[in-house]
C-alpha cells in the first residue's frame, strides 16, 4: 500500500510564513474609512496566500502530496456585517496561481472549516452561517481553480440531547444543500459525541466519502481497533460523490486523520509529534484492503512532526515500511 502524508496550514520550518493572518472585527468596526479597511483585509489575505504558495512550494521540494490549506485565507471573509464585500476579484490572480501550482505537482489539498460549522443544528441561524461557510470554502477552491477531487472535512456536529434526531436532521440539511457544495465534502467521526461507526451509518445515507480519525476513534469507541472499520469506510471512497472529477482509470485514495494523544491524562489533545508504532499497525492492517492511502496528520509540530515520523518509520525499513519520498511510504500487510 502507498502511503502519502501530509500535514495543516502551518509550518515551524519556514519563517514567517503564516496562511492566517487577521483583522479582528472590534478593529476593522473602528477604522474610519470602511473602503479603506476592506482593502487593508484584501491586502491581509494576500499576504496569506503569498504564504500559501511558499508552503505548497517547501511541500513540492520536500516530497510532500498533501497540505490542508488555512481556512482563514481571507480575514473576515464569513462576518455577518460584511457580506455586501466581495474580495474574490481582488484576489483572483493569487487564488490562480496557488491552483496551476497545486495541479502541477499533484498535491492533494483540503479545507477543515471550523468546529462551528455544523449541519445537525436545530438552530435555522446556525444553518445559515453554516451553508455561508461552507460556500466560502467551495468558492476558494473554485477561485483556485480545483475541482471536487479537493474537498471540505466537516464533523456531523453536536447531538443536542438526541443523536438519533441530530444524525436525521444533518442527512436532512445535507439534501438541501447546492450540489457544488455536497459534491466537496468529506464527513470525519470525532472525539465526543459521533463514533466510527455513527459517522460511517451518516456518510452511507449521504454517500458522502468519510475520513477517519484513528486519534478519535481511540478515545470515542467502544474499544474495538479503528482497522475493524477500515474496509467498510474505504467503500465509501467509492461513492460517486467521491468519484466526481476523478479522470477514468484514475483514483482518489481513501484518507484518514491521525495524530497521537498529549499525554495519559490529557488523551483527546494532540501532541508534538506523531507516535509512529500505533499508526503503522493500523496501516499495516488497512494494506490488506487498500492498495492507496492518504494520511493528514494532526500534530502540533506541523511538518516539523511529518518529518519525524518519516524519520521513526525508517527504523522499519526491511520490516514492510519503505521510504518512496519526503512525504511517502510504502507499507506491506
């Protein structure tokens, strides 16, 4: 099985080179001239997105295939008070350039919208911000160019005292969601309320692909191994909603999230680094099934932490792991 690792928005081995910087809007409300304020935010973003592509370029001299951009490209971009701007045009030229180069190094990119952005909502105010969100997503990545083979990670949301209901109401608002959206999703199990097995029942009534998160699943099961669910959430990558824009005789590999706990006491946390022991024996497992494998890793050390693990997995070598790249693997059952 070929393992590809990537990592989120940030690095600790370029300096200064943040993808989020931002304006709060106590500050922008105080500025005099508004215009002018909207143009300091169009200025911010793309300074962001100036960053973005020196990380994508660091990804491509590095080895790496995966990246997961920063959701807070564009300062303010969701706020309530200002949905009569519009800074796309502005930014056009920066989004363009961060898609010719995303699809000449053949790197797979992502968005995780925030823990707010939630469809089991029984609030409708919550919805729309919701949708407002996710549409912000979709609109960077066409802005960029992409199609759907890039998509927006999103949890299934709270339960509200009701899973069952709260499960019903994110398949019902998912069905009434434009299908630019829908086709851009992926629906990940998290670390509180939706198990493995809850998010995978969701992503099957949806046909939406899902990503699982070993990390969450560790401390949200019922203590079977994340591998028990592998072959049956690998399917879903073979949905047409995942298969939509993926060339014939091409593929988009099955994704997972992992990341190790901070400590003993402190288990839903991310740490550091990324253990490389309990991830490669779920790997080894899932290579009985899958012949392609896409890995984010969650750690607080961003690339500093992918470039540890490759490190760790090398001590490996001649025991089924062996080292294709900067950023890949290939990992036999």
């Amino acid at each position: 099985m070929i393992v590809r690792f990537g990592y989120v928005a940030m690095s600790l081995e370029i300096q200064d080179s943040s993808p989020s910087k931002t304006m709060t809007m106590a500050r922008f409300s105080k500025l005099p001239d508004r215009e002018a304020g909207l143009r300091e935010l169009e200025r911010i973003a793309a300074v962001n997105l100036h960053n973005t592509l020196r990380l994508l370029r660091h990804n491509a001299a590095e080895g790496i295939q995966m990246y997961r951009f920063s959701s807070k490209l564009i300062p303010l971009a969701t706020h309530a008070e200002l949905q009569d701007w519009d800074p796309f045009a502005a930014l056009a030229e920066p989004f363009a350039e961060i898609g010719d180069y995303v699809r000449r190094h053949g790197i797979r990119v992502s968005f995780h919208p925030d823990h707010y952005t939630v469809l089991s909502t029984p609030r409708p105010e919550v919805l729309t911000s919701s949708v407002r969100d996710l549409r912000y997503h979709v609109q960077m990545l066409k802005a960029m160019g992409l199609d759907a083979r890039s998509k927006n990670n999103i949890h299934i949301g709270g339960a509200y005292g009701d899973k069952p209901a709260a499960a019903d109401r994110f398949v019902e608002h998912f069905e009434g969601l434009d299908p630019d959206i829908q086709c851009r999703l992926t629906l990940e199990n998290d670390d509180k309320t939706f198990t493995a097995g809850e998010t995978l029942a969701a992503a099957q009534r949806t046909g939406l692909p899902m990503v699982l998160d070993i990390h969450h699943h560790w401390v949200n099961s019922a203590g079977e191994p994340a591998s028990d669910w592998w072959p049956e959430v690998a399917r879903t990558w073979e949905s047409p909603l995942a298969r939509l824009d993926v060339p014939e005789g091409e593929h988009l590999p099955p994704k997972i999230h992992a990341s190790s706990p901070r400590s003993a006491t402190d288990r839903r946390s991310h740490a550091d680094g990324v253990e490389a022991g309990p991830l490669l024996e779920f790997l080894r497992e899932a290579a009985k099934t899958s012949s392609h494998l896409d890995v984010m890793l969650e750690a607080k050390h961003k690339d500093r932490a992918l470039f540890g693990l490759m490190r760790d997995l090398e001590a490996y070598e001649g025991e089924g792991v062996k080292r294709l790249s900067g950023g890949s693997v290939e990992i036999l059952p």
